[in-house]
C-alpha cells in the first residue's frame, strides 16, 4: 500500500508542478465562459436586418406586416427595419429580378446601407402569400418571422369575416389559462425548481464524468508510454507489483483530475452565490435529498476505474503516442454513444432503448446518472451497479497480466500480443 501511495504521490506531483497544468486551469474556465456568453453577445450586438416590402395584393397587408415585424422582440429590439421598397413593379419576376442587386450589394438603398431581406406579398387563395428574398440563404430568421406575422394577420381577418368583434379576438389571444405541474415524485406533489434541478444535475454529472475520462485517458496513455520507452516501467516492475503500479497511477490521474474539478467547481460556486444564491441553496438541498450524492459518486467512481484500468492497460501495449492515438478513435467512438443518448435520457428516461443501453456496462455509469431525475426503481440501480462493479473487477483481473506483458514487450501494438497478454500468454 505503500509503494502504491508514493507511485500515485509521483504521478500526481509531476502533472501539478508543470505551468501547463495550472495554465489549462486558469483559461478553461474562461473559455466555458466565452462559449456561453458569445452566442448572447452575438444576439445582442447583431445588427437589426434591413427588410423591404412589396405588396402587390389589394388587402393592405404590407402595412400590416410592416406593423407586425417591427414590434419589439424579447430583446427589446424592432424583430426588423422596415424600410420602403426601392422598387415599384406588379410583375412577380420584374421585382425579384430588380430586388436581387440590393441584396447582393451591387446596389445601395435610396437613404444608404444594404438590404438584408425583401418581402414580396402575392395576391393567394387565403388571402396573401409571401415570397421572402434573403441576402443570407442560410438564416431563415426573417422567414419564419414574416410566416408567424402572415399567418396571424390571415387568421384575424378571417375571424372578422365571421363576425367576431377585435375586442373579442384580442381577449382570446390574452387568455393565458393557469396550468400547474404535479408529480407524486415531487417533495410538496406540485413540480418545482428542485425536481428540475434533478435533472440536469444528472445531465452535468454524466458530462463531467465524460470529461473526466477523457482528460484522464491522455495523461494515463502518455504517462504509461513515457514510462517504457524511458524503462522506467521494467524499474517500477522490479519493485512493486502490478496491481500497485496500476493502482498508484490511476489514482495519482484521478488526483490530477479532482483538483480541476475542486477549482473548476469552486470558481463556479462562487459566482453562483454572487449571482443567484437561492439556485446554490437549492443545489446544495437537492444533491443531499434521496441520497442523489451517493448516488452519482457510486456511478461516478465506478465509471472513472473501469475506463482508467483500461487505459492503462492499452497504454502499456503501445510503443509511441502515435500507436496510442490511433487506439483513441476506436475509444472515442466508444464514449460517443452515451454522450448522444444523455439529453433523451433527461426527457424519456424509460424508454426501452435507453433502458437496454443502461445495462452496458461501458454505458452505464453516463446514463444512469442522467436517467437520476425518473428516480429509477431500486433494482435497475442495484443490477446496473453490481454489474458494472463486476465488469470493472473481470477487468482488473485480466488488466494485470496485459500490463505486465505490454509493459515488458518492446513490439508494437497487435490485437494477437493484446489478447495474448490478457489470457496471461506474455508472462
């Protein structure tokens, strides 16, 4: 226990003494950070798209429309500019053709600036259809802004064409009918922020484990490698066993790794008590209820040793990082799978797919702990922990003669060496 404790100490030491390491903690907060906020600078800091309309329909609905869309958005911002259209024709394909280098550029608009979208109104069978003309064929912002605001202002008429006052087409569209969520899971039976809460905390802890096995997956790989190209391993192999070898290096990296995450997660507990104490409370409350804590550290735990042991394992059978590389896409496509299932499992978490895919081992620790929220019955969580556990023991076992036999081999990695190592051939 000793050795394992001084190989995990040195493991350990030599990723925090290095300016890297502290480096990678310092920035990727504030590379979360900006990828969360730059799609709200983005919304806010773009400008308010330019759009013309002309109508060539007898019903007055380009006023209407010009109405409709330069009403304020949630963002306190006109959804668009309206501006008058730098074209007067009532031929349908004469004003597409003569919109077309205002879109493009070639032409500016009378009072300056460059046209974003036109909106051509078109005499139809409802009433009106519209044609919308976009200088970005990819944002279809505009389109589904002019489909809403049509489509309302057709049903309006059509409701003043049956004799329905606008007082009364105004008081039906304010009614706003009061619907209150219940859930016999819920502490009170009415479905607060705490019951949500649940749920993606289930979801953040499954990614965090994901992340955690990703990260420690290099660091164990590269720290396996260095080691028996430098001969260091056969030394380590001379002194200590196997098992304390593997052992003191997987929890040397999951040192490592629990000091990202202890200031990872202090940085975030800081600002959430700045910025929204009562949702911290409720965290806090929510992880210490049912048992939710020993719940996700069992699955979390459990998942980060049976990736980690084979990690380890794999890294002892290959020669350069390239070898190692190569080996990670197999892996990765692996780790892939719960990674597409998570965000259904918050939604539908019994679903017979999800259910079937949670008694893999390699899957369960991700989507058990975003299946948390459902509440899963007692033996789902007993069965999927007991064979994880399994799993992760059947492969301690086999990982200790694959490691002694990749550690002492000098060929490069082959399926045939593998699985020779792992049925104790290599010894």
């Amino acid at each position: 226990m000793n050795r394992l404790l001084r190989i995990a100490g040195r493991e350990y030491a030599a990723y925090v003494r290095t300016i890297g390491f502290w480096l990678s903690i310092c920035l990727m907060p504030v590379g979360l950070l900006a990828a969360i906020a730059a799609p709200i600078l983005m919304a806010k800091s773009a400008p308010t798209p330019i759009v013309a309309i002309l109508d060539m329909t007898q019903g007055g609905y380009g006023a209407r429309l010009a109405q409709a869309l330069g009403r304020t958005g949630p963002e306190g911002r006109p959804l668009a500019r309206i501006v008058p259209s730098p074209v007067r024709t009532d031929s349908l394909a004469g004003a597409a053709a003569a919109l077309r280098p205002f879109l493009s550029g070639d032409l500016s608009l009378p009072g300056g600036g460059r046209l974003d979208a036109a909106v051509i109104l078109r005499p139809d069978v409802g009433g009106a259809a519209a044609d919308v003309w976009s200088r970005n064929a990819a944002d279809h912002t505009i389109e589904g802004r002019v489909a809403t605001a049509l489509s309302d202002l057709l049903r309006r008429e059509r409701l003043a064409k049956a004799g329905i006052d606008p007082k009364t087409l105004q008081a039906i569209d304010e009614m706003a009918p009061r619907v209150t969520a219940y859930s016999p899971k819920a502490e009170h039976g009415k479905v607060g922020d705490r019951e949500q809460l649940q749920g993606f905390i289930g979801f953040g802890m499954g990614i965090l484990l994901w992340m955690v096995v990703l990260t420690g997956a290099g660091i164990l790989l590269n720290s396996v490698i260095e080691e028996k190209s430098s001969r260091i391993l056969e030394v380590l192999l001379s002194s200590a066993s196997v098992p304390e070898i593997m052992g003191g290096k997987i929890l040397g990296v999951a040192g490592v790794t629990a000091t990202v995450l202890g200031v990872w997660l202090s940085i975030g507990a800081v600002i959430l008590l700045k910025v929204q104490s009562g949702l911290a409370g409720d965290l806090v409350a929510t992880l210490f209820s049912k048992g939710l804590l020993i719940y996700f550290a069992f699955y979390f735990v459990g998942g980060y040793l049976m990736y980690a042991t084979l990690f380890v394992t794999v890294g002892a059978f290959c020669e350069t990082t390239r070898e190692a590389q190569t080996l990670l896409g197999p892996m990765m496509i692996l780790l892939s799978v719960p990674m597409v299932f998570m965000s259904q499992a918050m939604i539908h978490p019994d679903a017979p797919l999800l259910l079937i895919l949670s008694w893999i081992p390699p899957f369960t620790p991700f989507l058990m702990a975003a299946r948390a929220a459902s509440d899963p019955p007692l033996w789902q969580v007993l069965g999927t922990g007991v064979l994880m556990l399994i799993t992760t023991g059947l492969e301690l076992m086999v990982a200790g003669r694959a490691f002694r036999a990749g550690a002492l081999s000098t060929a490069r990695f082959e399926p045939k060496l593998f699985f020779a190592g792992l049925m104790g051939g290599g010894e």
